[in-house]
C-alpha cells in the first residue's frame, strides 16, 4: 500500500521513491461503486413491474460489483503477511461478519418472528465481506503461479461445472469474481496505470466511446429483455448458482460466464473512465465504503419487506426518485456522526482476543477493507489512550 493518507500503489521493485500524495481518483471510484450497490439493491423491488427498471439493473449488476472488486484488487498486497496484516483479515473482515451476522438473525427473528441462524450462509451483502477475506488469503499463492490472471479466470469457469461449489461461505460469488481482485492487482503489479497514463489521457473521444458502452449495454438490456428473462440472466450475473441450477449444463455453459466476464471488464473500464479525477466535498466518502456496505441493507430492509416498491407507476417518476434515494442514503451512512455510532460494530477492536492487544488496537492509520488508507477520524479524542479505547 501506499504512504500515510495515499492512496497509490507501490512503486515497482527498484524503483526511486518519490513522495506520494492522496489520488482522489480511486476514493471517488470506491463512493460511486458504493452508491451503485445501494442502488442496485434499492430497485429491485421495481424490476418485477418495470422493463425500464429490470434493464437498468441488469446494467448495474453486469458491472459493478466486478468494478468493485477490481478497486479492492488494486490496493492488495500479493506479498507474505505481516501479523499485523493477519490480524486485519480478523478485525476487519471476520469479527464483523460474525457481528452482522448476529444483527441479522436477531432482526429476522424480531421482524419476521422466526430465524435460523446459520453462520456459514451470509445474510444478503455479508457474502462480499467474506469474499474479501478470501481474495487476500489467496493473493500470496496467485502470485506466486505463472499466468495467474489466467489460473482465476479458469477457476472462474470452472467452478460453475461443480454443483458442489455453492453459496456456503460465499464460495461460489468468490471464485466466480476472483478474476476481476485479480486483475486489479495485476494491474497495480504491473505498475499499468501510471505507464500508460490512464488517469491523466481521457480526451474527450474516450469519454463519448465510454458512454457509448453503457448506453449500448442499458439499450440491450432492455431491447432483448424478454430473453434476458427467459434464460434468467439475473442469475447468471451474481456469478453464484451452477451452471446446471441456472439451465445451463451444457459443456459450452462456461462460454456463457466468460463472455459475460469480458463484458464486465469492458463496463468496468467505461464506469472507470467516467469517475471524476478531481477533489470533492464527497470525495472523502470513498474512504468509508464499508459503512454503507454493511449499513444500507438495514435501511432498506422495511421497503424490501413491506413491498411498498411494487406497484409504483409511472416508472418516469419512481426510478428517478428512488435513484435519488439510493444516491442520499450512501452519503448519509458515510458521515461523521453515523461512523462515530456504529464504529464499534463496523470497526471492532476486539483486543481480548489476541496474545498481543497491540494487534487489535486503533493505529494512527486505518485500512478500509477495499484497500483505502486513512488517517484516524477526527472525531475520535486523540487524548485517549490506545488501551482505553
């Protein structure tokens, strides 16, 4: 990773070192992959009434989880790992999956008066938490392969011909979107993105051909729609189900999820060329993607339930409307107040459980699990000892 409060990778090996600042760039990108979650999961009651609505989400989710991952993938360290770095994958991945886990069994139980609490089946977005876990455990031995992009793209594939590969422990979601954490740290390995300038070469004719991709995309989707239904390409977009639970068990069904793989790669390198370069009032925002990751799903819970986003016509009005929604809850779960409440369930410090406290205790800098540095947040008395916080 980078310097205190950088955000940019790590200069090749030998390299000369150079100061480093904070790329606005990749915290924006965190934000606006963010709020595409928040919006994906926010419109999916409208699809079942809406064409409109079920061609945007299958815009969405052609891409922005891959994107997602390809951000976390650029950030990860593909080197052996310090204890500090073991203890991340502990306090920052698994106490909080363990902790959500139990919000959610407790919510489901309260709500809907029953639960079944099952610790190796991840409640609704938990499953990219312990995917991330996974990608780092991982990383070492990919890099220490020949061609490992292409080993995680064969694995990829592959994992849809095993039945047996499902969603216990989120398996079959991280298999299927190990090509993409791969790709972004290849991409960081190989030091891309600074060689070939792509932060700093976007002239306007890449920016038009950017939209022109997603436009052409969001104009499939919703032109073929009734094939897209019929062949249950939502499925096939969470990369989670087998081929043969998805109707395809044919030899040639890994085409499918290959071609739909390039697709997501091609996506992502638009949505990438569209994010802002520059510094914004939200910017910051993308430092703390995993509040609103882990926090949105409650909010949105009561209109997943209630079903009060059936039925909504006209779909001019709603899908903007909900669109806006989606766009103001993101901001609010990333601010300063709702990160100082619910720190402590989204950011543990569970100091008890190691021989050595000092692996749990608040560094001066703190990782987001997607691979963003930051400095302690200002709202934390800087007074207070380590121990007593």
């Amino acid at each position: 990773m980078s310097s205190a409060g950088a955000d940019t990778a790590d200069p090749p090996t030998g390299a000369v070192s150079k100061p480093r600042r904070r790329v606005p760039f990749w915290d924006n990108a965190r934000y606006a992959c963010i709020v595409l979650v928040v919006l994906g999961h926010a419109i999916q009651r409208l699809i079942y009434d809406s064409d409109i609505a079920f061609a945007f989400y299958l815009t969405l989710y052609a891409f922005h989880m891959p994107a997602f991952a390809i951000i976390s993938g650029y950030f990860s360290k593909s080197g052996s790992p310090t204890k500090t770095q073991m203890a991340r994958i502990i306090t920052d991945i698994i106490v909080p999956y363990v902790i959500f886990e139990l919000l959610w069994t407790l919510t489901k139980w309260l709500v809907e008066g029953q639960a079944n609490p099952n610790i190796t089946q991840p409640s609704w977005t938990l499953w990219f938490l312990l995917a991330l876990g996974i990608f780092r455990l991982v990383l070492p031995y990919l890099a220490l392969l020949r061609w490992p992009l292409l080993w995680t793209v064969v694995i990829s594939i592959g994992a849809g011909y095993l039945p047996n590969v499902d969603s216990t422990f989120s398996l079959s979601r991280t298999l299927g979107l190990l090509p993409f954490f791969a790709l972004g740290w290849w991409l960081r390995e190989h030091d891309i993105v600074t060689r070939l300038r792509l932060l700093d070469f976007r002239p306007w004719w890449i920016r038009v051909a950017a939209v022109a991709v997603i436009a052409a995309t969001g104009w499939a989707a919703w032109n073929w729609l009734p094939i897209w239904q019929a062949t249950d390409l939502r499925s096939w977009l969470f990369y989670e189900d087998s081929y043969a639970d998805l109707g395809g068990g044919q030899w040639w069904a890994g085409g499918v999820r290959l071609a739909l793989m390039a697709l997501a790669v091609l996506l992502s390198a638009s949505f990438f060329v569209l994010v802002p370069r520059g510094t914004y009032w939200w910017t910051t925002f993308g430092q703390y993607t995993m509040y609103v990751y882990l926090l949105h799903s409650f909010v949105l819970y009561p209109f997943r339930e209630t079903g009060v986003l059936r039925d909504l016509e006209p779909t001019w009005i709603w899908l903007p409307l909900v669109t806006i929604l989606s766009v103001v809850v993101a901001l609010l779960l990333a601010t300063k107040p709702v990160r100082r409440v619910f720190r402590p369930l989204v950011e543990p410090r569970p100091m008890w459980l190691f021989s050595d406290p000092a692996l749990a205790s608040r560094e001066s800098r703190r990782n987001d699990p997607t691979g963003s540095r930051r400095p302690r947040d200002a709202e934390r008395p800087r007074s207070r000892p380590d121990s007593a916080r």
